[in-house]
C-alpha cells in the first residue's frame, strides 16, 4: 500500500525523507520515546496517547529539570526508561515512589540512548532549543521515524539530517503547526507544482507597536501570546519574530526549498496555519483552531486521523480573516534569519545560540527587549567578520555536532559578554 507523501518530483526528492515503511504505518501499538515530555508539546502528546489505549505504548520518557511532573508522567504509563537533565535530578527521581524501578538515563548522551533504543520505533523531539540536536541526530542515523517538534535540530544541521534519512531510511514527519499544515497540503503532490510556501505568524503581542513602546516592554508583557499557550522560549521567540525566522531556515530544509519561495505573511487569528501557493496560482490553506494536539495527533498516529477532543473551529462565527506584510524594521529577528541562511556555513549556528542566550538574559531582566536583535546581529558581524569557518561535511553526523556544539557554546559566551560590556 502507497501513502501519500509531499513534495516528491519524478526520482529527485524534494522532501526531507521519503515516506516511512507499511510495517510501521499499519503496526500498532507503535512504540514510542517522548523526548522533552515536560514541556508543552510533550504534555499534549501524552493527552493524545492517553486518548488512544492501544494505540501507543510508551517505552521512554525524557524531562529534563521537571521531576515532579516527570514522576507523575511515568506513574501513568510507565515507561521502561527516564530520562533526566543530570545526576541531581535523578536522584531527585529517584525520591518519588512510582510503583515501579525504571532505568534512568542522564544528559545528550542518555537522552540520545532513548532516541535509538532498538524496541520503539518512533521518536517524538520535542526538546526546547539546541539542546535537542544530539537526540534527534541520533534517532535519525537508526532510521527512526522522528515526529520533529524541535526545529533547531533543522536550524542546525538540516543537510546532515537530510543526508542521514537518505542513508538510513529515518522518517521527518512535522509537529510545528505551520510546517505540519505545508505537509499535509503537499500530500501527494509534485515538488514542481509548487510556487512558494507562505508561513503564517500571529505577529504576538506587539504587532503594530511603535519602537518606541518596545523599549520598554518587560519579560511579563512579552510571554502573552494571544492565541498560543506555549513555553516561555518559544514565546519571547514569537514576540520578536524570531520564530517565524527559525521556522522559515526549517521549511528550506524540510521542503527543499531556495529562501526565495518560502515567506511570512502576519495572521492575527491563528487559524489558518499556513498556506502553499501552486503553479497556477491556486492558494491551499490549512485552517483549524489554534491547539498543537492536531499537529502532534497528525505526527504520532500517521497515516490515521484521530478524534483528538479538539473543538471545530466554526468559521461563521470565527470573525474575519486579515493578513499582513511583517514590518522588518520593528522586528529584525526576520531578516536576521533570512541571513544566517544565506550565508550559511555556521551561521545559523551562531544566529541560534545567540538568540538562545539573548531570550534568557531578557527573561532574567539583564537587557531589554530590542537588546535580543542587536545582541544577535552583533553575533552574526562577529562571526562573518571572522573568516567563517566552514562547518564539518554532513556525512559525519558526530564531527557536525562536536562542532557545532562548540560554535554554539564558544557564541553563547561571546553574546553574554557582550550584553555585560556592550
């Protein structure tokens, strides 16, 4: 049996995997390693596994800090594995009486032996920030199907991540909302029909703003979203548009896409989640209420369409539609992604990790707002104005991410200087 699948133009693919095979579409339960299961996206996942007994059966569960949370989640489905940030937080783990002893597993490297443990078969990513990379880098070199959460694991190593579903048959398949929407409007088609890709952004809480007003705004003002309920990171990363930047990097590498056809268009509901235009001018829009369990839903259960619980969204009711062009000037984290693409080599390593570094000062009240973007574009100067060293060859996934690693933390350091001595 044949699914459909995006993007795929004649023997050339254009999609970032090929599609996964008819075993693990129609075999169930589908065993799965939930890495970053404390966090929003994971906590909704397990809404749609506990939905759906029988479906899932949960063999690793990763949290980081969260041991609270991660005990209570572990005492519900019981996994065979945990992971944990490090040695303190297992033994804060170790403290909750679960009912039963798993194996506990600390750091890249524990969170990294889930993501290839030979038993499952599927792998959510759903780390916040780089910290994802090495996970999701092994779970795609032992051919897991990965439902990716984590779009910094693209942001920094998207052709290797390309070259290692190639090799060994791992599967991407999208949780972001926007690149999940794409995905399923693709499905079936031809990469050559395809004009451009148009992402959507809700533009956060300080479209239309004046300059000015953004100098001033405080960490609390800016983890309002008005449409989203999602971690404090990603939050301040849809405030500043740096999201939406990430997001754009993702979509070239999952859809094989040159910049210039992938944009952003401002979309103040939240309701259509993306858009494609094809080659004779024909939109598809996805269009659905704002709840992430749709796309993880989507990812987790594929082929299949589940009843996820959600409410319908009732366009009569809905209000009106509106889009906009995003203002770059008041938001620069924009083209400051679009850039780092451009130039390539490590850059989008260092646009990254300095964006990484630049939210948690603003959240800890060490720099204002508009800092975020300066601190950013500095980092970008000083690594442009370096010579650029090139990044090792994709082909050896555990070089890349040595030396990515180190880019990302020699840049983290270079950026916080610079916030202390400007």
């Amino acid at each position: 049996m044949q699914y459909p699948w995006p993007a795929v133009d004649g023997a050339e693919l254009s999609y970032i995997s090929r599609p996964p095979s008819v075993d693990w579409a129609e075999h169930t339960p589908r065993g799965l390693a939930l890495l970053g299961s404390t966090g929003s996206i994971g906590v909704s996942a397990l809404k749609v596994v506990e939905a759906h007994p029988g479906l899932f059966h949960v063999h690793a569960l990763a949290g980081a800090r969260n041991v609270a949370l991660l005990a209570e989640q572990a005492s519900r489905f019981r996994p065979a594995w945990i992971g944990v940030l490090d040695g303190a937080a297992a033994d804060a783990f170790r403290g909750y009486n679960i009912g039963y002893s798993p194996r506990i597993v600390t750091g890249q490297d524990g969170y990294a032996q889930l993501a290839g443990l030979p038993e499952l078969s599927t792998v959510l990513s759903a780390q916040a920030g780089a910290a994802g990379l090495r996970a999701t880098l092994e779970a795609a070199s032992a051919g897991k199907v990965i439902c990716l959460a984590n779009k910094e694991s693209l942001v920094l190593a998207g052709e290797c991540i390309r070259h290692l579903c190639g090799r060994t048959g791992a599967v991407i398949l999208p949780v972001d909302s926007e690149h999940n929407a794409i995905f399923q409007i693709l499905a079936g088609r031809n990469a050559g029909h395809v004009r451009r890709i148009l992402l959507t952004a809700s533009g956060g809480p300080f479209r239309g703003w004046k300059r000015e007003a953004l100098a001033a705004v405080s960490p609390e003002q800016a983890l309002r979203h008005p449409n989203w309920s999602m971690g404090a990171k990603i939050t301040i990363d849809s405030a500043t548009l740096m999201n939406k930047g990430l997001e754009l990097i993702e979509a070239c590498h999952l859809y094989g896409l040159p910049l210039e056809r992938v944009e952003v268009a401002l979309h103040p509901q939240s309701l259509v989640h993306s858009l494609v235009e094809f080659m004779d001018a024909s939109l598809m829009a996805h269009l659905g209420t704002p709840d992430m369990r749709m796309a993880i839903g989507h990812c987790l259960a594929w082929p299949r369409c589940l009843d996820l619980g959600i409410a319908p969204l009732d366009l009569c009711n809905s209000g009106p539609l509106s889009f906009e062009v995003p203002d770059e000037n008041l938001f620069p984290c924009l083209p400051l992604a679009r850039r780092a693409l451009r130039y390539g080599k490590g850059m989008p390593v260092v646009l990254n990790a300095a964006n990484e570094i630049a939210v948690e000062l603003f959240l800890a009240g060490r720099i204002a707002f508009l800092d975020i973007p300066a601190l950013i574009k500095d980092a970008l100067d000083g690594y442009e104005q370096s010579g650029a060293p090139a990044l090792p060859d994709s082909n050896d996934s555990m070089s890349l991410f040595k030396a990515v690693e180190k880019l990302d933390a020699d840049t983290r350091c270079q950026t916080a200087a610079r916030a202390e001595c400007p």
